[in-house]
C-alpha cells in the first residue's frame, strides 16, 4: 500500500510482557515431563507461541480505554448496547445474542435448529461446530471445493462451496431435513483459505431456490473480505467494511468467536433475523450463558468488542496481517519447507509427512517436527494431523488425510524480528530433519486424545 518492501507493524508498543529465553537442555527436560504433548508445556516456558491465534491477540490502548468504560450492569448496560451498534454497523442482522465464545453461539444454535435426521451443510465445519451440530444427533457434512484439499494446488479461494455438491446435498437428504446452510469464513480447518464473494452470492440463491436459511461462520470475516479485495475481480475500489457489509446482508444469521476478528481476548455472538429463532435462542441462553445483554461476559469484554470492531476493518491493519503470514510462508518456502500454499489469513501450515517422508504417518510426523521446533527453539506450533484426527471412535487408528504442523500467529503481538527468528528455528530444524524420530503414543484418551496424550520418542 505504501510501496517499502518491509511491512512495518502499524502500531508501536506501549506495555511489554517479557519473554523467558530458555536453553535446549531446559526445553528438552520440560518436553520429556509434558510426554512430548506441547499441548502440556507451560506457556511462560515458551518464547514464541504460535499454538493458536484464539483470544491470544493485542489489544489496543483504545481497546484498553474502553475497558476502563465497561459498565457491569446486570441489564441494559450501555457497553452491551455499544457493542450491539457495533456488530450491527458490520453485520445488520435484527437480533445480536452475545455469548461467552463462538462454541458458545453454535451450542445454542444447534440446540434449537439441530437434532437426530437433521444434516448441516457447511464447506467445512470447524471442529466445536461439528461437535455442537453432532452433540444434538445432527449430522455435519462437508462440502468445500475439491481444490481446498489438496495443500500444493493454488487457487485464490479454496474456502469455496462446492455448489454442484451442494445441490445434490439438497436433493438426497431434502429441505426438509435441512436446517441451514452455513459458511466458514475463512474456512478455518481447510487452511484458513478464503471465501469469494461470488461463491457467497451463488449460495445464496440456492438456498433461496430451497428456501434454506444461510448462516456465516464469521470468526474470520475481516480477514476474508481482505482477500476479497485482493483477489477478486471488480472488487479492489470498495472498503472492506462494504464488503463485510454485503457478505453480512448475503447471510439470515451468524456465529461468531470474537477471539478472532473480534481482538479481543474473549467473546462471541449470536445473530439472526428471524424473530422466533431469537426468542428461542435468547431462552437458552438464559440457561446457560446469561442475560440477554450480556451472555456470559462482563460488560467491558463487551466494550473491548465492540472497539476491537471499529480496528479489524482498518485497511492498515489487514495490509499487515495478511502480509505477515505471507512474510512467514515465503520465508518457510526459501527454506524448501512444504507448506499449503496459497498460505491462509491466520496461519501458516506445514505439510509434515511430505517435509519428513522418513516417519511414516502412525508414527506422528506432525508430533516430530512440531517438537523439534519447540527443542530447537522455544517455538510451539500445533500437529493437525494423525495424532489429531487418527483415532476412530471403535479405538482403532488410521492415518490422517494429512500431517500438517500449524503456525498460528496471534493478532498484534510478535513482531518481525519474532517472525525471523522462527525461521531461523525452522532452518535448524531442515538441517536436522533426516534424523529426526517419530513417537509412539503411551497413553491416551478415548477422544479428543491430541489434548492430553503422552508419546514416547522411538529409537
Ligand atoms: C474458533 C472458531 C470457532 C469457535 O470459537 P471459540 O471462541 O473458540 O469457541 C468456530 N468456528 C471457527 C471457524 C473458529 O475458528
């Protein structure tokens, strides 16, 4: 945008949290007592943690100013009806449900509009989306575009819809059976890859054809109307508000996670149109979350929401964030390291299985490279893999479509320099990479086991 090759961080730095410098001998020790799971590693034994960009963002010294506004009454705050303006100055929609997160939002969806013969189309549903349609008997389908599987193929937006296959998604289970049609944007669990708008409007009329309601899973909206004005033709003159705006009006309801593109560190909402799928909602949420207008979060989460809104759509900071990750990606290429490629909004991702062909996937490719990043170099990255995704609900074990090793990287809070120095981590950790080992896994649950597993290095 401004024509400097080096994508200076549009912010300086006002309050610092030291980083802990460990030795390896150090990170070798607390990765032996954590049974080589990162997911058990203490953070302040971390120096660089790209586990998730999840709530692990910076706010800004508005966001913080606000905070100090936060009004902590039980109804009617006046910070819940800021953040209320706010989310509707992006995304109109009549009833705006705020929730402690996005799981939170999807629970009470769900629970309303889900249950057993029911089918969910989504181009990918992320992981507590499915787990909250599956929960109620529910079945979560799958429908991105072939090309948004495949890591090396580039495309400029393989978060797509596959409309022919949603089509037939129609027809062989019926409108019936369908409670809506929901799109991740961007598509998270396919690699943060974007959504174009084109694919959004043919949505739409489908589900008009069917008379199917169509929901967003924003937690990444900003992010994708970003790519949108980057890659899609006729779209480079608009501001990504507008687009934010029409992908909202496109849609009849929405979750959200404001960990995400909300920039704060807590928070989400619920948002729909129709008046009695709100009153239902509103019930729930009563149960579970609280008053209506505040859902399970202070009155000054909802305030730092609500100015976390006003900065994501902030051209400067998009031009930042999504160079970043570019920066991170073309680095990790230099290196002649794997990645899926074009590289996502939030993340970069490493393909594990093709980097390190030596350690077949049951024995956890993603789980050595991850772990030698953290020995080499204090920096935790997350296996989205076989350890991840390779155990099956009879017990038995099959390899993941894919052995990727995620680099999330938190809104705001590393700089350059950070991001320089866990390239060098990886350039170490190229050179090592033939003699790196796999793992065997000594002790497991019976789901979810990448939280909580222990591995064992082999020989
Ligand atoms: C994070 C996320 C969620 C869930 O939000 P939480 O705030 O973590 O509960 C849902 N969908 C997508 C795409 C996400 O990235």
């Amino acid at each position: 945008m401004h024509g400097f090759r080096t994508i200076i961080e549009p912010f300086r730095i006002k309050s610092v949290e030291p980083l802990r410098i460990t030795t390896p001998g150090e990170r070798r020790e607390k990765l032996a007592a954590a049974g080589y799971n990162l997911f058990g590693v203490h953070s302040d034994d971390v120096m660089v943690d790209l586990l998730t960009d999840s709530g692990t963002g910076a706010m800004s010294s508005e966001q913080w100013a606000a905070i100090q506004r936060g009004d902590e009454s039980y109804a009617g705050s006046p910070s819940f009806y800021r953040f209320e303006a706010a989310v509707k100055g992006l995304f109109d929609f009549k009833h705006v449900i705020p929730t402690h997160q996005g799981r939170a939002a999807e629970k009470i969806l769900f629970s309303v509009v889900g249950g057993k013969g029911k089918v969910v189309l989504n181009n990918t549903h992320f992981d507590t989306t499915r787990a909250n349609v599956e929960f109620t008997g529910a079945t979560a389908v799958d429908l991105v575009i072939p090309e948004g599987k495949q890591p090396s193929v580039i495309h400029p937006f393989k978060g797509n819809m596959d409309l022919g296959a949603l089509e037939r998604a129609i027809s062989e289970h019926g409108r019936a059976n369908i409670p809506l049609v929901m799109m991740t944007i961007t598509n998270n669990s396919g690699g943060g890859q974007p959504v174009s708008l084109a694919n959004m409007r043919a949505v739409r009329a489908i589900c008009d054809q069917h008379d199917l309601p169509f929901f967003l899973d924003g937690c990444r909206f900003a992010e994708n109307a970003w790519f949108i004005r980057e890659r899609e033709p006729g779209q480079q003159h608009r501001t990504v508000k507008e687009i934010v705006q029409e992908l909202g009006s496109l849609a009849d309801g929405m979750t959200m996670s404001a960990k995400k593109d909300g920039l704060a560190n807590i928070g989400g909402w619920l948002a729909v149109d129709d008046d009695a799928l709100a009153l239902k909602c509103r019930n729930l949420l009563i149960l579970t979350e609280g008053f209506p207008t505040y859902g399970g979060l202070a009155g000054r989460d909802l305030e730092a929401i609500a100015q976390g809104l006003e900065e994501v759509v902030k051209h400067e900071y998009l031009e930042y964030r999504i160079r970043s990750t570019q920066y991170v990606g073309e680095g990790l290429l230099r290196l002649g390291v794997p990645i899926v490629q074009p590289t996502g909004g939030h993340a970069v991702y490493i393909d594990a299985r093709a980097m390190l062909p030596h350690i077949p996937p049951l024995q956890y490719p993603g789980q050595a490279l991850a772990t030698a990043l953290y020995e080499e170099g204090g920096v935790r990255g997350c296996e989205i893999g076989t350890v991840m995704f390779g155990l099956k609900p009879d017990g038995t074990e099959a390899p993941a479509a894919m052995d990727l090793v995620r680099l999330a990287i938190p809104r705001r809070t590393y700089t350059q320099s950070h991001m320089d120095y866990v390239l060098e981590v990886m350039e170490r950790v190229v050179k090592r990479a033939p003699t790196l080992k796999g793992y065997r896994i000594v002790e497991q649950p019976p789901a979810l086991r990448h939280f909580s597993a222990r591995f064992s290095p082999l020989a």
